[in-house]
C-alpha cells in the first residue's frame, strides 16, 4: 500500500508540475534511455534523511522532488551534473531573483533574474570603444585583447552592458520577429548577462549582423578566445550543444567574465555550461 501511494504521489506531481514553460529548452535533445545510476535517484522525502551520506555535496533536499523529475526525463545525464542542473533552474520551475547581483560569479538565465532596477554600481569604459562594462572585467578585457594584438588578432567591441531598458526593447524586437521560441537569442530585461555589466560581444571586425556574427566561429580569433581566455576570466557563455542547458543557441560572440579563478575551475574540471559549475560548486546547499 505504501508504495502504491508512493508511486501515484509521484506521478501525480509529475503532472502537476508539468506546466512549466518548456520553451526554455530548444526541442529534441534527448530521448529516453535507460537510466544509468538507479540507485542514486532521491527517494521521497521522508526517506532523504536515511540516505543522505549518499548525496554528493551539492544535493539540496529541498530539490528533490525536482531531481527526480528531471533524471526520469532526461535519463542520459549523469546523476550529479543532472542534480547541479536543477539547483542552477535548468529545469525551470520557478523564477528567482539572485541576491548577489553584483558578484562576478552571479548565475543569471531564464529561471534567475536580476532584481528590479539594478544598474552595476561602477561601469568604466573599455577603451577605445563606446561600450562599458564593470571595472575588473572591462580592465581585463583590455588586457585580452591587447595580448591578441599582439599575435596581430584584432578584436572589436560590439556590444557590453546594457540597460533594464536597452534589453527591453531588444527583447520586444526578438519577439515581433516571432522566432524566439525556435531560436531564442536575446535574453527577457533582467534575465540578460550585459545587465550586469560581465558580458561582452565580440567579433573579428567592424559592423554587426548575424552573418558575422555566425562567422565569428570559424576565425583565428576565436581559436585564440577557446584557448586562452580563461586565464583573462572570460568563458563562452553558450556553448555549441548545449542548448537544452543554457537555454541559448551557440553563441560565439557572447563572452561572460566570471574570474580567472572560476574559468580556470570549469577548464580544469571538463565543464562547458556555466549552470553545471554554479550548480556544483556555488550553490549553497
Ligand atoms: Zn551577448
């Protein structure tokens, strides 16, 4: 009796919760698969305190209906990265405000938001550009391209911070547009990194459209970016394949600094979405 109660609680939630906005995740990245760790699905949650000696250090009890949920769908991703996904929203149940707006290491995508009105308490332009972001990253943008310049890879600027409103009226344009749902590429005002002040676009030369933009991947410049920029604190925000993650397509103008420290963490540890480093590593369980 108990565990038929058990299995019709789950699958009663699983409905519940089911409405969430699935136009997060770009379609048909995953099909069912065997899962790979049983064992290790959280139970229900009056069982989390008999097998918490079992849960890797960034398992939040409090998630654990949502770790189930997600493991049962997207039953290929390993069983902790699955966990460091949920705890960074990828599964996109609710909306949260971040309390660190200000810190390089903030998490900001379509489940996190910026509060209201936040403008970064100091933007210093990158130089020789019309574009600012906060001082520790534009300084070491600086620094990165002129290590480029040097190797003779130019660089150019094509957009960094922007406003609460500036991203509005970008998102509204997306929306008119009518693809978003298909191709999403700018984030909702307060939801977007160049609100921060951390994000840069970038591209190996002048002018901005999408063409370029696109281009920009197969250039010496990027190569250079992919290998090096770590060591300047930048990581590519929206990795090719890993959509159903970020939310974004492959993006790669779209540069976020989060710190020498954290870029080379997420190196060293094999990890390419920023949602699976903060997931595991920064959340506060
Ligand atoms: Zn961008």
């Amino acid at each position: 009796m108990r565990i038929f109660l058990c299995v019709c609680f789950v699958i009663v939630g699983f409905f519940l919760f089911s409405s969430c906005d699935n136009d997060f995740f770009l379609p048909g990245f995953f099909e069912p698969k065997q899962l790979e760790h049983p064992t290790a699905v959280p139970g229900k949650s009056d069982e989390i305190s008999n097998e918490q000696e079992s849960h890797p250090a960034h398992y939040i009890p409090k998630n654990a209906e949502r770790y189930t949920e997600y493991i049962s769908k997207y039953t290929d991703i390993p069983y902790e990265t699955a966990i460091a996904y949920v705890n960074a929203g990828v599964d996109c149940k609710n909306i949260f405000t971040v309390d660190n707006p200000d810190s390089i290491l903030v998490l900001l995508n379509k489940s996190h938001a910026l509060p209201m009105g936040f403008i970064p308490k100091k933007l210093n332009y990158i130089s020789g550009t019309e574009y600012r972001m906060t001082v520790e990253a534009a300084h070491s943008f600086e620094q990165m391209r002129n290590e480029m310049a040097k190797q003779g890879l130019a660089l150019s600027v094509q957009s960094a911070y922007r406003s609460y409103s500036r991203q509005a009226s970008l998102f509204g344009r997306e929306l008119s547009q009518g693809d978003r749902q298909a191709h999403p590429s700018v984030s909702g005002a307060g939801h977007s990194e160049h609100q921060t002040g951390l994000a840069v676009d970038v591209l190996h030369q002048g002018g901005f459209s999408r063409l370029e933009k696109a281009e920009f991947e197969a250039t010496r410049q990027y190569q250079w970016m992919i290998e090096n920029a770590h060591k300047y604190g930048y990581i590519l925000r929206y990795p090719e394949g890993l959509e159903h993650i970020t939310g974004f397509r492959f993006e790669p103008w779209h540069w976020r600094y989060v710190g020498a420290k954290a870029a080379e963490d997420m190196r060293k540890h094999g990890i390419s979405a920023f949602e699976e480093y903060w997931g595991r590593y920064l959340v506060n369980p």
